[in-house]
C-alpha cells in the first residue's frame, strides 16, 4: 500500500524531471558548440585552460556556480512576475536558462574527468544517465512522439533542400514575381 502511495505521490515529481531532462538535453549539445566557439576566442582560452587543470572539489565548486550566480536573475523574473509583467518574467526565466545551460554544459565537458573521479558523483551521474535513457524510452514509445519525429524529419529534410540551393529558386521566382506586380502598377501611372 504505501509502495503504491508513494508512486501515486512522486508521478508529478517525476513528469517533471522528465520534462527538465528532456528541454537540457535537446539544448544541451547545441550550446556546447556554441560555449566551445566562444571558448576559443583568445581571453576565454586562458580561463578554460585554467578550469581544466582544476582538482576535482574545486572542478565541483566550478561546476556548481553558474546554478548559483543565476539564482538572482531567476528572482528577477519571478519578481516581474509578481509585478504584473509575466512576458518580461518568461523571458528572463528563458535567457537564464538559456545561459546557464550553456555554462554548464562547457564546465562539464573540461571538467568531466575530474568530476567523474569523485565516487559519489560519479554514482550521481550514472543514475541521472540511467534515468535519461528511461524517460527517452518511454516517450518514443508513445504515438505522439513517433508523429511528431516523422513531422520534424520531414522538416528537417525541406529546409536541408532550401538550403542546398532549391529554396533560392523559390525566392527567385518570388522576386521576380513582385518585380513584375510593381511595374504592372507603375504602368497606369506613366500612360496617364
């Protein structure tokens, strides 16, 4: 009875986990591209040579702060929304979010062999991937996952065939359209 409580209690807690996985992981390695090509500019290379040759508490420590250095902002938004401004809230929330993410995904990726020779961390980490690859498992099961990712492949595939030169015929004869509707107008206007 209480086994069954419990789960009946922890299935929003859990819903919610979920769904936090999922948004860090879809933004997870796009931002970690983008964190490694600023990483690169020459006053940032000095600092990621430093992090990297932290020793394991201080690579946590370094871990840790961009959760806590965007605690503030996170109070920001939540006092715009307090005040009556949730849009300014939302995307205060989203940019933080956004940021840290990015952080946290280039101090991981220098310090992860380090982090990873903490013994409870690295227990930390092989549940967190364990509960990953469930919440991946169960929500590409679903119909609506399976929809949704034949919908996104075909997108991907028409923007990949804009890109690749067809879409530049698609503008073309759009320019050339509205050049031609432009002097049609012009026409009445010169013969008058």
């Amino acid at each position: 009875m209480k086994a069954k409580l419990k789960k009946i209690l922890a299935a929003p807690f859990v819903f919610l986990a979920a769904i936090f996985v999922l948004l860090e992981d879809w933004l997870w390695d796009d931002l970690l591209r983008l964190a490694a090509a600023i990483g690169r500019l020459p006053v940032f290379r000095q600092i990621e040579m430093l992090i990297a040759t932290l020793p394991p508490y201080a690579a946590l420590a370094m871990f840790a702060m961009p959760s806590l250095l965007l605690i503030p902002v996170k109070l920001t938004a939540l006092w715009f929304i307090a005040h009556g401004q949730p849009a300014m809230g939302f995307l205060t929330a989203a940019a933080a979010k956004v940021v840290g993410t990015a952080l946290v995904a280039r101090i991981f990726s220098l310090t992860k062999p380090k982090l990873l020779s903490i013994h409870w961390f690295a227990w930390l980490h092989d549940r967190f991937l364990a509960f990953k690859v469930k919440v991946y498992a169960f929500i590409k099961a679903t119909k609506i996952y399976q929809a949704v990712h034949v919908q996104s492949v075909r997108l991907k595939a028409r923007v990949k065939a804009f890109l690749r030169g067809k879409g530049k015929a698609f503008w073309r004869k759009r320019w050339d359209a509205a050049r031609r509707l432009t002097r049609r107008w012009k026409q009445p206007e010169e013969s008058e």
